[in-house]
C-alpha cells in the first residue's frame, strides 16, 4: 500500500491486477472475444479477396498503366491493412499482453504488437494516400477531361509512400505504438491524434471536398443532358425555327458528353473512393470523441475503484459491474460497427472490380501460358482489353 511501485498504474490497485486484456472484463462478458473475433475474420476475407485483386493487377496484362495502377496499389495497401488480422486469429492474447499477463503490449514489450502497429500504420496512410489520389484522377477527367496525373507516377510514389513510411517511421521513434483496444496494435490514445488522425484528417477532407465536388457536378451533368436532350426533340419537332438554340443545344451535349461517358466508365473507383473516405471519417470520428473517454479512466481512478470492489464482491457477477465504467468507454455497438467499416474495405474492392471480364482474363492468360508450354508459341488473345478506370 505504501509503495508506488507497480507494473501497470491503469490496471493494477491495492495489490490486485485485472489480468490482460482489461478490455475483456470491461464489457459484459464474452462481448470483447466474440466481437473482436468476427471482426477479425471479416479482415481476413478481406484480405483474401484484396490479395486477389492484387495479383489480378500486377500479373493480367495492361494493368499496370495509368489509371489502373492506382487499383494495384490500393489493392496492396488493403492486403497488408487487412492481413494484420492473422497476427491474432488463434491466439488474441499473444498479441494483446506482454509476456507477464498483466501488461498491455507495446512496441518494446511484445515484438509482434511492434510489427503489426507498423504495418497498420503504414498501409492505412498508403491506402489514404492513394485514395486521394484516384479521387483527384476521377475529378480531372470527370470534370476538366484531364489526364494530368498520367505521367506523374515518380512524384506520386514518393510522395505516397513517403508520406506512410513517414508516419510509421515517428511512430516507432517515439515508442508510440501500443495495443489499446480490440484486437490491434495501433499508436496510445494519447499521441493518435497528433500523430496519425490529424495528418490523415488533412488528407482525407480536401478530397472529400472534390470527391462531393465531383458528385455535385455529375448531378448537374445528368439533370442537363436530359434537359438539353428534349429541348433537341421539341426544336426538332418545330421544324428547325429554332436552329440557333439547336445548335447551341448541341454544343452543350457534346461538351458534356465526356462526363457522362467517364461516369458509366468509372463508378466503381467512384464507389470505392466514397465507401474509404465514410470509414476513415467514421473511425476518425470514433476515435475523436469515444475513445478519449479511455483517458478519464487515467486522470479520475474513483470509477476503476469503484468497478474493483465490485467484482471483488462474490455475490456479483461481471455483467452486473459492467455499468460502472460506461461512462469511460466507447459503447460496445459501436466499436463493432467501426472495426467492420473499415475491415469491409478489401470485400468491397473486389465486389467493385472483379467481374466477368478481369476473370476471361485470367482464364485467357492461363490458357496462353498452357499453349506455350505445350506447343511452344504464343496465342494472342481475342477481344478488348478490361478497362476498369
């Protein structure tokens, strides 16, 4: 009692620690296992799915182009975002506490945490970046029928991956990463913002600005061309009094006509771009304004108190304490719902751009090298190349 020396101030009072993950005994129980266990195998379909669309770039031919390298590289980053997950699959705990079992982890006390928090971090500001990237591409040709972005691709790459390597390099000068919730290893609650939310935030919300600028302006073209197409009928219909107006009628479709090209060409990056930037607004959110909460349980410890003498108490059973420490952690539904925001990530990538086509493409590919192999020459194949961008 009269000694400051403990192995965690957070987790252990009076003599007693509360075994690792704290977060296991917070919640009501089973909740934090279960949750986190299905979240973590919505990561690991994900990153199936995202390594196959990855292989799909960078071996099928043309696709490491402009613009669909910019797939194979988001593609990448949503690999190694979401197979992160198989740090911890079979053994959470491992990955959770330091070796003591009474611990969280941290970079310097548990080398797998120290590996996963680099990763995270590096491919969460990778597919950031190359998000940005792609909603530009999408806005320059939607808007300005641009193609400025084409042979840009050194800057781009420096820039990108510099800008990732950079964030996870200070992480792991500072000693920052640390597991604080769920089944990751991310950066403390305390350095998170200023390290990685706000630099994301500056990122994220300029191209959420042209992102809606570009839906803003698809909206328009739409709602044009269908007005434009039947004043054209009704000019028509009048028999050509109106052929000035008429030709101006058709001036405006033709300009325009690009835009709704580039749209039909191009939903699937619009939709992907838009389903990133809702999860990492949602998650920045998240952690903004409900793991904070966490910190309160640092500077006033009369809840933990509280809770302690709670489960000491052996007419009490965990759930019936569960609500003392409510008001210092982010409510359990919605934790769950912002792991599988951004674990859905890779799902919805292949959902965008794996269809018919991309799979003739592989079976074209397949049966080329087939050919090759037993005839000793090489068979091109038929029809047009997949265009996904």
């Amino acid at each position: 009692m009269g000694s400051n020396n403990t192995l965690d101030p957070v987790h252990c009072k009076f003599g007693c620690c509360i075994p690792c993950p704290a977060q296991n005994y917070f919640f009501k129980e089973g909740y934090p296992e279960k949750g986190f266990l299905a979240t973590d195998i919505i990561r690991i379909v994900s990153a199936v799915l995202s390594f196959f669309v990855f292989i799909s770039y960078l071996v099928l031919p043309d696709k490491k182009r402009h613009p669909t390298i910019i797939i194979l590289f988001i593609s990448g980053c949503l690999l190694v975002f979401n197979a992160v997950a198989f740090f911890s699959i079979s053994d959470p705990k491992k990955l959770q506490c330091a070796s003591d079992g009474i611990r969280q982890s941290t970079q310097d006390n548990n080398v797998l945490c120290a590996v996963q928090g680099a990763l995270l971090l590096f491919s969460s500001m990778g597919s950031t970046m190359w998000c940005t990237v792609m909603i530009l591409n999408l806005h320059l040709h939607t808007v300005w029928n641009n193609n400025f972005l084409m042979d840009k691709y050194i800057i781009l790459n420096v820039i990108c991956w510099g800008a990732a390597g950079i964030i996870m390099g200070v992480s792991l000068g500072l000693h920052a990463i640390k597991f604080e919730f769920a089944n990751l290893c991310l950066l403390e609650v305390d350095l998170i913002m200023k390290i990685f939310f706000y630099p994301m935030a500056a990122i994220v919300l300029p191209a959420f600005i042209v992102h809606f600028g570009t839906f803003i302006y698809i909206g328009r073209v739409a709602m044009r061309s269908g007005m434009e197409a039947d004043m054209a009928q009704s000019l028509s219909a009048s028999g050509g009094t109106g052929s000035t107006n008429s030709q101006q009628t058709k001036s405006h479709i033709r300009r325009h006509r690009h835009a709704v090209a580039a749209v039909k060409i191009q939903w699937r990056p619009l939709m992907l771009a838009s389903l990133m930037v809702i999860s990492v607004v949602f998650y920045w959110l998240f952690y903004m304004i409900q793991i904070n909460k966490m910190m309160g349980l640092k500077r006033e410890p009369t809840a933990m108190y509280e809770w302690i003498g709670c489960m000491l108490n052996p007419d009490t059973h965990q759930n019936d304490c569960s609500h003392i420490l409510k008001d210092y952690l982010p409510p359990f539904p919605l934790m769950i719902t912002a792991e599988v925001l951004v674990s859905v990530l890779g799902i919805s990538l292949f959902l965008n751009f794996v269809k018919r086509s991309l799979l003739q493409e592989w079976n074209d590919l397949i049966y080329n090298i087939r050919v090759n192999i037993g005839r000793g020459r090489h068979v091109q194949k038929d029809g047009d190349q997949f265009y996904v961008l």
